[in-house]
C-alpha cells in the first residue's frame, strides 16, 4: 500500500502527500492576511487571518476530506467502485464531491435541507448525489442519515465520519499548524478556531504546543442551540464530534449570530475580505482576544468565504440598494 501515488511515508509514519498529479496538490499553504482595520486593540498587538477560501474547494475542509480520503485508501477501506458518503453542513461535502469526482469515486452527501442554495447547486455540479433531511434537525440529523444509508450497503459505501476520524485533526497536525507557525516566524501567541467537528482546533493546538508550549488557543462556538453560524456546532445541545478534546482550547467565547453577521459584512467593506460566518466569528472572538493583549500575534482561522451564503440573511442590510432576498426574484 505504501506504494501508492497518493501516499507519501516517512518511514511508517503517514505523511501529507506531495506531487500526487491531482487537485490535492493544491491544497494548503493558504495566505496570512493582516487586519488593519479593526480596532480598538491594545498597544503592538497584531491579528492575521488564514485565508482558508483559497483552497480550491473554497474552503479548510478541502485539507479535511483529502486526508480521510487518503487514510481510507491506506486502510483500503475505500477502494474503486465505492462510494464515499458522509454528513455535512456544507463544505465538507463540497471537498469530498471536489476530491472524490476528481479521482473517480461516485460522491452521496447528506445534509440539512437548511443549507444554503449556492452549496447545493455547487455539490450538484459537481455531481454529487444529494440527500436532504429536515431542516429542523440540523447537522445531527444529517449524521444519522448517512450513517443509516451506509449501515444498509455497507460494501458500497465508505463514510469517512468526520466527526469521529482521526484524520481530520491529523491534517492540521501536519499542514494547517506548521504553516501558521513558518508565516508567522514563530511569532504567535495566540490561535483563534471556530469549533465545528474540532478537528482543526484539536490537530493545530497540538502541534503549535510542540512548538511553543505557551501558545494560547481560543476556541470558538454559537451562543445558543438555534443559531445561523454556518459550519459551526452549539456543543451543549449537539451531538460532541469523538475527536473534540476539551483540552486542546485554553479560552470558549460563545459568539452570537448576529454580531458575527454584522462583523462579516463591516469586513467586506473595509478590508475587502468577503467571509462566511464562522470565519467571521473567528475575527470577532479575536478582536476580543486583541483588546487586552498586548504585543500579541493573534492568528484567526478562516474556514470559508461569504460567496456560497450571498442568498442567505447574512448579506441582508437595509443600507444596500440590493438586499440578498432580491437575489430570489
């Protein structure tokens, strides 16, 4: 199995793939951006956001799903013929439809009939088969359906289980971290992560701690069970993804809907940063951070970009001349 060109080994241990020939090969070494305009923060205090729309899924979980996809090629859990199938609250799928199409596996997704149109029309177009579940049960709903379709063939399927795979964290243990740490030239102080499967905010904190056991990580989530940040999970009143760890945050700060929404849209038209919810949320939690941290490099993880919610009420302003339920007609 070792020889397989999607795999890459350091003596036993599996590694991040490099020079596969394949779309994977874009994925990763995102930009750092500085926030300039988003005060008060205290005195030589900096904060930078990773920029993980660049990703040519358009989202951080395109490092997510070619790592699951990867190990279950390792495991030959997944092999030509099946299919890949999972739950999503929107860019997961998106990846695995992107990645899994790109290499030949058909793509089934599950996920709430919640989600915003553009990543529907996105998964159909890349031809991935959809099923929707009612928009009242949110992510956790969509969970149980996938594993419900996969537990009645289980030969034809292979559901990765993001919220339970190991190597969702391992690929930021491997990429996501040691590239915040060389951007940054060692210089961060703080890391600022949304919590959705935890996957990012468990695998980065590891490894940023290697580096610098003083590295303080914020972990970030909704305020209340009914919430509009998309991708993120309210973990008192949701199903806890296997892989969170509690320990791998040293700060929670709880954000709600609607002033991650306005930050989002003060952020387009300031920085020029057109950002979704949760990454939004995440510039909020770190000016927060930035207000009584001096000296501080604070890096805020971007999942996505605000282009796949412009039909939601996140864009919706009574300023614009063009509110987003126009966009409807």
């Amino acid at each position: 199995m070792n020889g397989h060109p999607l795999v890459q080994w350091d003596g036993g241990r599996l590694l991040w793939p490099t020079d596969t020939g394949t779309i994977i090969d874009r994925i990763g070494n995102t930009p750092l951006y500085p926030l300039k305009r988003r005060e008060p923060m205290a005195p030589g205090t900096e904060i930078w956001a990773k920029l993980e729309y660049v990703n040519p899924g358009g989202s951080i979980k395109d490092r997510t799903a070619a790592m699951m996809i990867i190990d279950g090629i390792v495991r030959n859990e997944l092999r030509k013929g099946k299919t890949i199938i999972d739950s999503t609250s929107g860019n997961t799928g998106v990846a695995l439809a992107l990645i899994g199409k790109s290499l030949g596996y058909d793509v089934t997704i599950c996920m709430s009939n919640g989600v915003s149109r553009e990543v529907k029309r996105i998964l159909t177009t890349f031809g991935a088969e959809l099923v929707l579940t009612d928009e009242r049960l949110g992510s956790d709903g969509a969970m149980r359906k996938a594993f419900e379709i996969t537990a009645s063939d289980p030969e034809r399927y292979f559901m990765p289980d993001q919220y339970s795979n190991p190597a969702n964290p391992l690929v930021h243990y491997l990429t996501t971290a040691p590239e915040i740490w060389h951007q940054t030239s060692g210089r961060i102080t703080h890391l600022v992560a949304p919590i959705g499967t935890s996957g990012t905010m468990v695998g980065a904190s590891r490894r940023l701690r290697e580096y610098n056991p003083n590295v303080q990580i914020v972990a970030v989530e909704p305020d209340a069970a009914s919430h509009g940040l998309y991708g993120m999970r309210h973990l008192p009143s949701t199903i806890r993804p296997k892989i969170y760890r509690e320990d791998a945050f040293d700060h929670l700060i709880r954000m709600p809907t609607e002033t991650a929404y306005e930050t989002a849209r003060h952020l387009a038209r300031t920085e020029g940063l057109l950002l979704g919810a949760s990454s939004a949320a995440v510039i909020e939690a770190a000016r927060i951070v930035a207000r009584d941290r001096r000296d501080a490099v604070i890096v805020a993880i971007c999942p996505d970009g605000g282009t796949r919610y412009l039909s939601t009420r996140m864009f919706e302003d009574p300023e614009l001349k063009m509110p987003a339920a126009a966009l409807q007609t």
